[in-house]
C-alpha cells in the first residue's frame, strides 16, 4: 500500500522551512497573480525556482495554485506564468479555470494538472470526467463523507487529494458568491473577504434587528485521526489547508500528520492550540452534518495560540534527515575518497589530502560513525549503506578529516540534487481574442424554481423555460420543445445515480436539453443538446471556447464579469457563434452549502425547508432547503431589464427562484419593456468587476 502523501501549505519562505524541516512529502504554493490566496506572499518566476530548488533536493515535490477564475485581459499574463511554472519543473499545477487546463495542454502538455476542489468536484463523474481530460490528481470537495471518498478514489482512475486539516468554507468551493456580490472581492479571483465569519443569524429577528450569532462559520476541519484510514482507501495526498497562517501552524499540522498516517496517537490539544475556531469537526468525513460543526475563533482561542508558538518552534527548528543515500570510502596509502550516491542514481566525491597512516587496531567502526553524523544535512544513512574499502591498510585518518570528506560530498549531492528540471514548452501562444458588438436581436429565457411558478400567459416571445430535472413530468407538452431541464449544481450521494436515470428517461421525451453547470454533467449529458449556467464559472475566451467544443450549445457568461471581458467570449462551433447570455433578473444564489445555517436553532424534524439568515447590518438573506444541499440567496436581485444594450450577448436569463407566479408575470413584463426596476435592486459586478 502505497503511502499517503503529506501536503502542506506553504505562503512564505520561513512556511515554506516549516513545512519541509518538519517533514511533509510535498507542499503547495501559489503563483503571483493567479491563486486562490491573493493575500498570502505568494512566488514569483524567480522565488519559485528557488523553492522548487530548494525542495527538490530534500526529496519534496511542489504543486503550483494557478487556482483562479482568469479574465480575458489577463490571458498573456496568464501565459508567462505558466511558462514560469514549466521552467522551474514543479511537480504539477492545481488549476480551476479550463482556461489554465487549456493553456497548460498547449504550452507545457507534459506537466501535470491537479483539479482544484474550485472545480466542484463531489461525484465520480466529475473526477472520470477531469480523468478523460487529462488531469492526473482531483481534489476532492470537502464535504464527503468517507463512503463517498472511498467510491470516488476506488473508481475513478487517478489520484485523489482530500483535505484533511484546516478551515472550512460554508459553501462548497467554486460555488461561493458572497464575497463576490457583498464587496467586490470574489472567492473564485483569490479575493474573499470571509463574510461567513461575520454575524449571521438564523433566529427569527424583529425588522431592523441586527445578527449576533455565527450561523455561516463552521469550525476547522481536522480528520487526521483518520489519515491511516484514508490510505488503505488508496487516497494519495492528505491536505493541510493555511497558505495565510503561520510557519508554526504548518509544522504542527505536519507533525500530527506524519503520527496519524502511522495510526499513532498525537497531541491533538497541541494543534488545537496552533489554531483553532473553538475546536474542530470531522462532521463531513463522518458523515453527522449538524449543529456542532459551527464555531467561531475566539479570544482564548487566539490567546492560547500565542502562548503556544515558542514550543511549536522547536519542529522545524532543524534541518530533517530524510534523502536516503549510500557512502563508498576508499583509502590508500596515497588519500581517500568519498562516494556519495541517492536513491536516484545521483553520485557526489569528494577526495582528502590527509595522509592515512598505518592503524594498530581496525578503524571501521569509528569511521562508520563519523560518516553516519549527517544530522543538519537532508540526508540520513543507515550503518549497513556505509561502506568503506581500504587498499593496503588498515588506515587510520583524524575524525576531523572523515568529517570534512562528509560535509564536502553530501554539499555536492545537495547541489546535484538542486539542479532544475524543466518541463518541455512549446511556440503556443494566447490567440487574440475576439471582440463582440451587440447581436441585432436578443432574446430571453425564464428559469424557474417550480412550474407552480410559470405564469403560462405572459410567455409569449420567451426563447427557453430552464426548469429543475425533477420537474420534467410537470411540464405540459406543448412546451417540451422549449424547455431546458437544469441538473442539480451538486449531486452529494445518491444524487448523481438519481440524476443520470432522470436524464435517460428524459432524453427522448421532447425536451430542448440540459442545463449544466457542473463538469460532471458534461459526461452525463454526453450527446445530449446542453446549455450551460452559472455555476460552470466562465469569466473568459479560452474557458468558453472549451465549452463549446466539448458540446455546449450555449452558455451563460458568470455574474462576476464586468461588460467589457464580457465583450471578449465569442465562442464558436464548427465556424458558427456559440450563443452567450447573462443573468438579467434573479436573486443570486450566493451559497449552495451541505451544512445547514438552520441546524444552530432547530433540527431538520421540525424544519418547513425555508429560513431567513440576519447579517450584523439587519439585512435578511433567504435560505432554501432542498436536493441534500441549503442554498442562500442575495437579499436583492440583479436587474437589468431597463439596460438592454449595456452587455455585448445573445440572450437573458430571468432568473426565480423565491418569486410567485404573479410576480414572475410583472418582471418578465418589464424586462420585455425595458421598465425600470421597482424596488431595491442591484447592478450585480457588470460595471465594477472584481478584485
């Protein structure tokens, strides 16, 4: 059985020390610009060839975040980074956006690409699906349960990565707005501000009443009792989440790491104290998703912290002795030489100009152990790797002669071990990319929650009906061929089986196609007619254009793109535009999340499926229940209808969700008439962007 890999998180150098002298088989770190932690101190082209050098000659490999969505300007940007990335031969690349996967393939096809846990991937059709598109690692979405792991890992035919210690998003990665939406700075750019920390309450509040409580903050993920577990499953790298925390965290973390692959007990108050929100959960893994894994940080949580990072200092204090490697010593009468040699064939000498003289008694077990000394170096030799050789002898040399041989070929080996080793590049580079003028005609299309909520009557000149797939035998013939059955963003559990027999006895009955927006419902759907939604995450050219060679035909363009990127995806299909739309009305669904807000005040027995979440600011955020997931939406919608020229697509989305038929019936009547909106209302991100 193959060991489980020990991953930290590395946002610095000293982190990066930390990580590697306290023993981790591999760190990940991020690239300027282009990963998920725009805060940490991230690398640069230069900075990362000394850390790929750096770990490379203690045996740790290195994965790059380039982990972001990527907007069109950014694309050559995009371009030299991951020529960087290739010509300091890190060991492979976590990406989200199928821009970087695409870029990737054309420029370095031999470096290898970790599908980031923002990809949303949560069933074995998502990870067979990264499988088939060349991707050799998925990590996994942090809410399975061990079952799911396990099914997932056993089937899918690569590797899979889970996190295994350290904070947990509220939202399924990937699938998280609220930052985004609530101040300009988007979860999926690297950009969360962490509004789920805030205040948000789930009680029933009076009008105007601000949240107290932390409805949205779950504590820390820490299953690393279970690392022994995770590896008899077959799972290969255990993650430890923190590229924003401390050097201490890191070393810690590994520690208990490095006990728990081995089924070893380990001071679990000790990590607690490194960092923790009240605690920690395993409710995910262990599949008891309720109350208890809420949790704040708190001032004896950050207090008890502080007194703790003196005592977390000693783990990485000293150099690990980890890199194998066999000593050959040769003396004659004229010197001696050293041969060094690693586990990969790479050999080091070194040769002394000590003057062996004749010994009374044989010196072998001396000089086995003075070349065995290799504390403070990245190399450790066993007695039995040690051989030593003398012509003519026995010879006697001073310690300090033995000693310097050792330093100065271990030195060597080190250097050897330093040098780089690029990954291939090819002449690709980023074609131009299009820009779009305003279609001469668009349409409109009107999603709906239910078909309780379709006002039958005001749907004249609608183009599509998007509807959930559970909803298929709902619809009335008559309207088949005009509507698109949406599959769920995300299929915990049954769901995903459930899912793929809902689209095989629905596949002949009439209906337009499928709503996607999951890259596991491209394999499901493979074949079938499908558009595409939000939820795929589409902010660029190259990303569009991947779509719609892998079937999309048509696609809505994510929220969080400003007009003028919005301007520059025309994707096309056998020479022919891909149609691209954005939201044009709805409630944003700002969370979809396994854990329920809900469970802090009542359990789901005595739930109607529906509740209201108070921020610190008295403003009320509706949450939905239903399909295994919660999902909470902006308290106002995106309107658009009275703007009908501002954004360079082919159609609009009307978007209900919390809206009653009547309701649904006024705004596609001022959406048709360019109506101003009544109420309050929001622009969304398409005339600021995103940080």
């Amino acid at each position: 059985m193959s060991k489980i890999e020990i991953l930290a998180p590395v946002g610095n150098e000293e982190m990066l020390r930390a990580a590697v002298f306290s023993g981790a088989d591999a760190v990940y770190l991020g690239f300027s610009g282009f990963n998920a932690r725009t805060s940490a101190n991230n690398f640069n082209a230069d900075t990362l060839k000394d850390a790929v050098a750096f770990c490379r000659a203690r045996g740790v490999a290195v994965h790059v975040a380039l982990n972001t969505t990527v907007y069109g300007g950014e694309l050559p940007a995009l371009e030299q980074a991951i020529r960087a990335v290739a010509a300091s031969g890190a060991d492979a690349v976590i990406c989200q956006d199928l821009a970087v996967a695409t870029l990737i393939g054309k420029i370095a096809p031999q470096l290898p690409r970790h599908g980031s846990t923002q990809m949303s991937v949560h069933s074995l059709q998502g990870a067979l699906e990264l499988k088939e598109l060349g991707f050799t690692r998925v990590v996994l979405a942090r809410e399975l349960s061990m079952p799911e792991v396990e099914h997932i890992t056993k089937h899918c035919g690569i590797e899979t990565e889970c996190f295994v210690h350290g904070a947990l998003c509220m939202c399924v990665s990937g699938q998280c707005y609220m930052s985004a939406f609530l101040g300009g700075r988007s979860g999926n750019r690297g950009s969360c501000a962490g509004p789920c920390r805030l205040p948000f309450e789930a009680n029933a509040l009076p009008e105007g009443k601000p949240g107290r409580l932390h409805h949205l903050s779950l504590k820390d993920n820490s299953v690393i009792d279970k690392l022994d577990k995770l590896q008899a499953l077959g799972v290969a790298s255990a993650k430890i989440e923190g590229r924003l925390r401390t050097p201490e965290y890191v070393a810690a973390a590994v520690s208990a790491c490095l006990a728990g692959r081995e089924g070893r007990a380990y001071d679990r108050d000790l990590l607690k104290n490194a960092f923790s929100r009240s605690g920690f959960t395993s409710g995910y893994l262990d599949g008891k998703i309720n109350g208890t894994m809420f949790g704040v940080r708190s001032e004896a949580d950050a207090e008890q912290t502080k007194k703790t990072l003196p005592m977390l200092r000693e783990l990485y204090r000293r150099e690990r002795s980890r890199v194998p490697v066999k000593m050959k010593l040769e003396i004659e009468e004229g010197g001696e030489k050293l041969t060094v040699t690693d586990a990969d064939g790479s050999r080091a000498f070194a040769y002394g100009d000590a003057e062996p003289q004749p010994a009374r008694t044989d010196p072998t077990e001396s000089l086995h152990r003075s070349l065995a000394k290799t504390g403070g170096t990245p190399f450790a030799v066993e007695d039995q790797d040690i051989t030593v050789e003398m012509d003519g002898g026995p010879w006697f040399i001073p310690g300090g002669a033995v000693n310097e041989l050792r330093r100065e070929a271990l030195d060597a080996l080190l250097k050897k071990r330093e040098v780089l080793r690029p990954w291939p590049t090819t002449e690709e580079h980023v074609p131009a990319l299009p820009l779009r003028t305003l279609p001469p005609h668009r349409t409109l299309r009107a999603r709906f929650e239910n078909w309780e909520q379709v006002p039958e009557r005001a749907l004249d000149g609608i183009e599509y009906l998007i509807l959930p797939i559970a909803q298929a035998d709902r619809v009335p013939r008559e309207w088949r061929a005009k509507t698109l059955l949406e599959l769920p963003r995300v299929m915990f559990g049954k769901l995903e089986e459930d899912t793929a027999r809902r689209i095989a006895a629905t596949q002949d009955a009439g209906f337009a196609g499928y709503e996607v927006s999951n890259i596991a419902h491209l394999r499901l759907c493979r074949g079938l007619p499908m558009s595409g939604s939000f939820g795929l995450n589409i902010t660029n050219q190259l990303a569009a254009q991947f779509y719609a060679d892998n079937g999309l035909g048509s696609m809505l363009i994510l929220p969080e793109v400003k007009d003028s990127d919005i301007s520059t995806i025309a994707p096309t299909h056998n020479g022919r535009p891909v149609p691209t739309g954005v939201l044009v009305y709805g409630h944003m669904p700002l969370m979809v999340t396994r854990a329920c807000p809900l469970q802090n005040i009542h359990d789901c027995a005595h739930c109607d499926k529906t509740g209201v979440l108070t921020d610190r600011k008295a403003k009320k955020f509706p949450v939905r229940c239903g399909l295994g997931v919660r999902t909470i939406y902006n308290p106002v919608p995106i309107y658009m209808g009275d703007k009908p020229g501002a954004l360079t697509v082919d159609y609009g989305v009307a978007y209900f969700t919390l809206e009653s038929r009547e309701e649904a019936a006024k705004i596609l009547e001022m959406i048709r008439t360019h109506a101003p909106f009544e109420g309050d209302f929001t622009r969304g991100l398409y005339f600021k962007g995103t940080n």
